[in-house]
C-alpha cells in the first residue's frame, strides 16, 4: 500500500522534503513499526522516536505507538510535539480591531461580558533580537483543533460562545498573531473560558513556530523548547 507522508517542523528539515510517497510493506503493521522504518531511513529521527517526541496523525486521527494501522488510508503526518469553521481558524493576517466589530456585533442582548486577548510576536527572547516567526500549519486538521478546543471548552464551562484566529505564515515583531474572544452572560465564565482557550491553544493546537533570531533559527516546541535549525544530511 503506497501512502503520501508530511513531514512538518523539524522533521521537515530531518527528511530534507515535505513530503512523499512511500511503500508500506507487509512488515509495517502498527505505528511502531512504520516509526521504525522511517527511523532507518532518517536515522536523526531516532532520539525524537526513542523520547516519544513524536506526534503521528493518520488521515487526521492521532495514533499511538502500538495501534495497528487501518487500512486503505491516504495520508501520515510526522510532526513534533505541539508548542496551537466560522468562529475559528488560521489567517493570513490578524486584525484584532476588526475581529473584535465583527464579535460585538454577533454578540446578543444576553451577553453581559466579551473578553479578549491578543498575543502578539516578541522583538526580543532571552538576550537575542528576533527577526520573525514562521507558523507552519496542517490543514484541515488545524482549523479543525480550534474548533475542537472551543466545543469541549464551551460544554465544560458554559459560556456563550468563543472566537479563535491565529496567523499563518511569517510575522514580525509587534505583529499580533493570535485573538482570542469569549461571550458569556456573565464575567466568570468568560475571564475563565478565556484563559482555558489560550492555555489549550498553546499546547494542543495543530501548528509550529519557526524563531529566526541573530543568533540563528529555532523550532520552538512542546512547553516553549527551542531546538537550533540546522542543516541536516541522512
């Protein structure tokens, strides 16, 4: 069976390629196995497979380790660890004055509390002046965990409703990259479903940031870690 696997963030420049076609023999039955195979073909994969740093998506459902892979699917997506429909999605540019008309006037007689955040890219991180940030996406599946984010969030909250943009692309510094809008009858659930959202989307949404700085270019990963972009050779 012949499947096109990605590569995103890091294991783009491991792989030297974005993606490809490639053969799963009869050996390959589980996750651990294909992980395996791809390590042999890129050995500087192992140290991510052996610490587990590893996130394998299989037409868009993450699989573990040990499951067995179904068959008849299209498309595996090899990415790190992660560092993010109308109410949601990734844009080319965000416009949190604009973002926020169009949220105040969706919001009804009901709502007694709108709150907002906007993150925006630094210009300095740890001593060293920052150029951009790269966000590097996997669509569908990335719109798709805002949403998912928003739903579960809602449920287990109960507030309104909520609005998640984040930019895609490369920004600069002071650039704003991320609004995040809650409405709720009331202020608890929306101080509280706001605050939920950011920190969710930070550590479960589909999406990498590529840091280039004076002193070279990082993928920042997982809870803030950076690993140096280097040029990679198999």
């Amino acid at each position: 069976m012949k499947v096109n696997v990605r590569y995103f963030s890091i294991f783009k420049d491991i792989t030297g390629k974005s993606e490809e076609q490639i053969e799963l023999g009869e050996n390959i039955k589980n996750v651990g196995e294909f992980l395996h195979f791809l390590v042999e073909r890129y050995p500087k994969m192992s140290e991510w497979v052996k610490n587990e740093e590893i996130i394998v998506l299989i037409d868009g459902k993450v699989y573990n380790l040990d499951e067995k892979i179904p068959p008849q699917i299209k498309e595996i997506g090899i990415m790190p660890p992660i560092s993010g429909g109308d109410n949601y999605g990734f844009i080319d540019k965000i416009e949190p004055e604009k973002l926020l008309k169009s949220v105040l006037a969706l919001a009804g007689e009901d709502i007694g509390a709108v709150t907002v955040f906007v993150g925006r890219v630094k210009g300095v991180v740890n001593g060293r002046k920052v150029f951009s940030l790269f966000y590097e996406t996997y669509e569908p599946y990335s719109s798709r965990s805002l949403g998912k984010i928003i739903e579960e969030e809602k449920k287990k909250i109960g507030f309104s409703d909520a609005f998640i943009y984040h930019k895609r692309g490369e920004a600069v510094p002071g650039e704003p990259v991320l609004f995040i809008s809650v409405i709720s009858p009331s202020r608890k659930e929306a101080i509280e479903g706001l605050a939920s959202l950011l920190e969710r989307v930070k550590h479960e949404a589909y999406v990498w940031k590529l840091e280039k700085r004076e002193d070279g270019e990082y993928w920042i990963l997982g809870d803030g870690k950076r690993v140096e972009r280097k040029a990679t050779k198999n």
